[in-house]
C-alpha cells in the first residue's frame, strides 16, 4: 500500500489494529518466558486461529507475529539460525488469514538490550535485515512498536525507511512520570519520530488509560497526522500465577471513542485484550469519521 491510499482512508475512517497476540498465545499453550516467535514454526494453525479471530471481530489491519523475531532477541533463545524463516511464515500466515480482507502490518519490537552508543551500528543492521524480510515478503505497513528509548525507535524507523517506500508507523511506551527510558516527553518523542521518517505515530502498551488519554493527547497537539494508539486492557496485576488484566472490553470501547475525540486515526488493543475488546472498539469507533 502507498503512503497516499493509507492517508486517504486515514482521512475517511479510523481504522482498527488488531489486539494482543503474546497473551492470546499464552492461553493457548505459551510458556511464561519462551518465544512466541516459535509458534510460526511449531504450531502455525494456532497463530493462524488468533489472526482470523480478530479479522472477524473488525480488524483493519492485523499484524505479524514477529515482534520479537529480530536476530538479536532470537539469539536469546538459540533460534538465530531461523530467522529468516520465522519472519518468512509470520507474513505467510497473516497473509492467508487476512485474505484480503484486511491490510498485514509486518510488526517490529525492540531488540530487548540496553542502550548503548557502542552497538548502534549493530542495533541499525539488526532492524533493517527484520524489515527487508517483512517488507519482501508483502506486507502493507510496518509497525514498529513497544519502543522504550527514542534513540532505538529512531534507528529502526530509518532503517526500515531505508528499505523501500513504505508506510511506517512507530509507537512508543512512556512510563509512570510519563516519559521514555531515555527522558523524552510525548511532545519530544512525535517530533523525533516524525523528523525520522515515521509517518504514523504513537503509544501502546505500558501505561494506564488516564496517562495514555495524556500522552497522546500531547503527541497529537505536537503532530497532528497522523497517529495510532494500542493500549493494554488496564495495569496487569498478578494473582496467583496469572496476570489478570482489570479492564472489559466495555471499558477499552468507552476510551477508544474519546482517542478519536482526541484525533487519534488508528485504534487498537495491546496486552492482555482479545478479540472481544476489538470488536468493542470496532463497534464503538466504526461509524466516526
């Protein structure tokens, strides 16, 4: 897809991005702490299963499973060898659920280090082998996302940019005093973001509802077009031996029409939301222009 047919239906309609996937995948088997990557491997018919049960909650646009399946996360678990064919059957399975009937984002995450000048050079290569593998491979967009330091979320964007001409979108996670790990505000991070080469920008993941009505309402006013939001379905707590999410899909429908108040273009949902919040958020924000 071009910049300029993405825009366009930006202009008509907000669009839907799709919820979380690593939660989904731990329902369904995902070990606390194994590579959800994995799954486009061993157990494709289950990440195939997720991608289409959002297709059919409303999603406009859902994404590979491929957040960590960058060389320098893969490494972690010894599967660096297979890099190139995770992301290869990320973009396969997505495709073949999408059918057509909804845009495939190739998603990019962070590569799990700290920061360091040293390993930029590194950190630069590691993003533009991921997103040439995605691009090649024909999703519509990128989705870079879960970005902690705007350092790294700017390297990654240009590295994609360098790539080809594709729409990019880019969406960072601010904490409690609401700013990146490297002490960027909502208003300094847009404008790096779109300095870089991002064309859609963000937040998901990490904060509350009330600090990410915040954040983004700061993003916009620093850059208006365009933008996307995906947040978490509330503040995790653990009982037991779960991660229990506090908000219902109700509660993510009532804020994803006051993001499009906001200006927001792009709606969606991050850990711990399902395709039940999807389709929530579809119904709620569908009919707003």
């Amino acid at each position: 897809m071009t910049k300029e047919k993405l825009y366009c239906r930006l202009e008509e309609q907000i669009l839907i991005f799709d919820g979380a996937m690593g939660t989904m995948l731990m329902d369904r088997g995902l070990k606390m702490g194994q590579c959800s990557e994995r799954f486009n491997l061993e157990h494709p018919d289950t990440v195939l299963q997720i991608h289409r049960e959002y297709v059919k909650a409303g999603a406009d646009i859902i994404q590979t499973n491929s957040f960590g399946g960058n060389s320098m996360r893969l490494k972690d678990f010894h599967m660096e060898s297979q890099f190139v064919e995770i992301n290869q059957r990320a973009v396969d399975i997505a495709l073949k659920a999408a059918g057509g009937n909804c845009l495939v984002a190739g998603n990019i995450g962070p590569v799990g280090k700290p920061w360091d000048d040293a390993r930029k050079d590194e950190v630069y290569q590691t993003f533009y082998e991921q997103g040439k593998i995605l691009s090649s491979e024909g999703v519509a967009l990128i989705n870079i996302e879960t970005m902690m330091d705007v350092r790294e979320a700017v390297l990654a964007v240009k590295a994609v940019k360098e790539i080809k001409d594709i729409p990019i979108v880019c969406t960072m996670t601010f904490g409690k005093d609401l700013k990146t790990l490297d002490g960027s505000t909502p208003e300094m991070t847009a404008l790096q973001l779109k300095e870089a080469g991002a064309d859609i920008i963000g937040s998901n993941c990490g904060s509350d509802m009330e600090d990410m009505m915040t954040v983004m309402r700061k993003m916009v006013q620093a850059v208006p077009k365009y933008s996307s939001v995906k947040p978490n379905a509330g503040l995790p707590k653990k009982i037991g031996n779960q991660m229990v999410y506090p908000l219902m899909p109700e509660d993510i429908a009532y804020y994803g029409r006051k993001f499009v108040e906001l200006g927001v273009h792009i709606i969606g949902g991050c850990c711990g939301t399902n395709p039940a919040y999807i389709q929530a958020i579809n119904e709620a924000v569908r009919a707003i222009k």
